[in-house]
C-alpha cells in the first residue's frame, strides 16, 4: 500500500518516503515495546499470550 499511493498519484519521487515509512513504523513499534516491558508490569505475560504484532500469522 505504502508503494503503490504515490505511483497512482504519479509522483515516482514520492516513493522513496514512501519506501522509508514502514521501516520507521517497525522501530516505532520495537522501541514502544521495550518501554512498556521495562515500565508495565505483566506486559511480558501478555507478549507470550499473544504472539503477533501486527500482521496475524506473520508478525
């Protein structure tokens, strides 16, 4: 999806950005993670529990 947005709007520039994006947004999220496990307690239970992030089945 984030590929396609700017190819459809016709701006190849737009792609890079738009390539970068879902690298930035998987960081994000580790980064979120480890805070809520270092400041959250049962949050490393709750991980074990459920064992996808985003994506069910994949991540």
């Amino acid at each position: 999806m984030f590929l396609i947005t700017p190819i459809a709007l016709g701006s190849y520039w737009a792609i890079i950005p738009f390539a970068i994006l879902p690298v930035i947004l998987i960081l994000r999220i580790l980064n979120e993670e480890k805070l809520l496990s270092k400041n959250l307690q049962g949050y490393d239970e709750y991980c074990q529990k459920t064992r996808f992030r985003i994506i069910p089945f994949i991540w």
